[in-house]
C-alpha cells in the first residue's frame, strides 16, 4: 500500500490549525467569561450600594451561572436573602457557603441560618445551629445559650429551658457579661445571671410552682433590686400566692 505523504502532511496541518483554533476559542471564551464576571461585580456592587436588593440578588445568581463554585457568591447571597425575608434561600444559600467558609464568615453564616429557622418556626433547627454556634463563637456564648433556652421556652419545652438556663447561672461570666432585656418597661441592661434568674422564675411561675418561683427572684434581688421586669413579676407572683391562699 503506498502511502500520500503530501496528503497526510495536509491533514496533519489540518488538525494543528483546528486544536489551535479550539485553544484559542478557548482561551478568548475564558477571557470573555473572566469579563463577564468583572461586569457582573461591578453592577452588583451598585445595586447593593444603592440598597436594590433584589437587583444584587439577580447579578449575583448571574456570577453563579458562570462559577458555580464561587463561595464568595452564596455567602453574599445569604446576606442578602437575609435582608429582604427569603429565608429558605437564606438556609440554601449559607448550606452552599459554609463547607469553605473561613472562620468569620461561618459565624455569621450559622447566625443567619439560625434567625431564619428561628423566623419559619423551625425551632428544632435553629437550636441545632444555636449549639454549633455555642462551640465556634465563645465571645457570644451566653447569648447563644440564652436563644436556645427562649426557643425551648416558646416550644413550651420548659425543662430544657430550664437546664439552659441553669448552665447560664454554671458560667465562670455569668454576673460579669450584660444582656439587654426589652419589655413594657422599656429596655433594661442586666447580667446573663440576673436575666437567666427572672427567666427562671417567670417559667416556675407559669407552670404553677409558686414557691419555686419565689426563691428564683428572692436570689435575684440579692443582686440587684433595680429590675423592673423582675420586680413586676415578683408582683404578679405574690398575687397569684395570695389569690391561691384564698381558695384553700
């Protein structure tokens, strides 16, 4: 069989031009990309300056469709989620992020995945993140252990809550780090142990056990005698004592 040198030699050449204009399609695709991304930075970045929202969640789905792994991309977007309500995208969106998140950005993606959790009802889950948070973010510990112990209260869980409480009161800082309480009486600020105590005895309270109820807030005012939440609950207490007294 006799060979065609001169035609092998052309279809050799052939291939050569069509690999080299595939990596060089290749190579303009990927600088066409690498623009796109650039462009689609910068709108999102007017969009979020300028407090649109939805428009940055738009550009930032865009930067996705071209990089699906850019965790930059779902971290953002979990903040954003967070901002207007979308809380199911808050909880996809940090899940995404969080496997290559850095140590700040996992504290603030577990922080939102909590509050959206918590803001569906899911309250299991938010003190599934609640503990994780607990162990990560020690400077914030005893309000992580005081959010759990409110969604055990709200999940009508009172013992739990109680047994959170109570590591509250076990904490080396407890009457040494402050809580801000919101109520009728206007904002108050007092230690995680005098809160953790008015808590304590607010829940004995409405489970019936008076007399429980009142040795919380009588070691609470050996503290202080300045709470007013606590001292209108003290009040109440007193009263259910005596209409109690009443019916016997």
């Amino acid at each position: 069989m006799i060979l065609n040198v001169d035609f092998l030699k052309m279809n050799n050449m052939k291939t050569i031009q069509f690999l080299a204009i595939l990596i060089i399609a290749s190579i303009l695709f990927s600088c066409n990309n690498h623009d796109s991304i650039t462009q689609l930075e910068l709108k999102y970045t007017n969009a979020k300056n300028l407090n649109d929202h939805q428009t940055a969640i738009k550009y930032l789905h865009d930067i996705l469709f071209i990089e699906p792994d850019n965790n930059s991309a779902y971290y953002r977007l979990s903040g954003l989620y967070s901002k207007t309500k979308n809380y199911g995208g808050v909880i996809i969106a940090a899940d995404s992020a969080l496997s290559k998140a850095n140590e700040f950005e996992k504290k603030v993606l577990l922080k939102e995945q909590w509050k959206a959790y918590q803001a569906i009802n899911k309250n299991e889950k938010a003190i599934t993140i609640l503990n994780k948070l607990v162990k990560i973010d020690p400077d914030l510990e005893l309000e992580h252990r005081y959010s759990i112990a409110t969604l055990y209260y709200i999940s009508k869980k009172h013992e739990d809550a109680l047994l959170k409480l109570n590591e509250i009161l076990l904490h080396p800082n407890a009457s040494k780090v402050k809580k801000e309480i919101s109520s009728d009486y206007g904002k108050e600020v007092v230690t995680y142990k005098i809160a953790s105590l008015n808590f304590m005895g607010f829940i004995k309270m409405q489970e019936g056990k008076l007399n429980d109820s009142e040795n919380y807030y009588k070691e609470l005012f050996k503290s202080t005698i300045d709470f007013k939440l606590a001292k209108n609950n003290y009040i109440l207490l007193k009263q259910q004592q005596a209409k109690k007294l009443k019916t016997k």
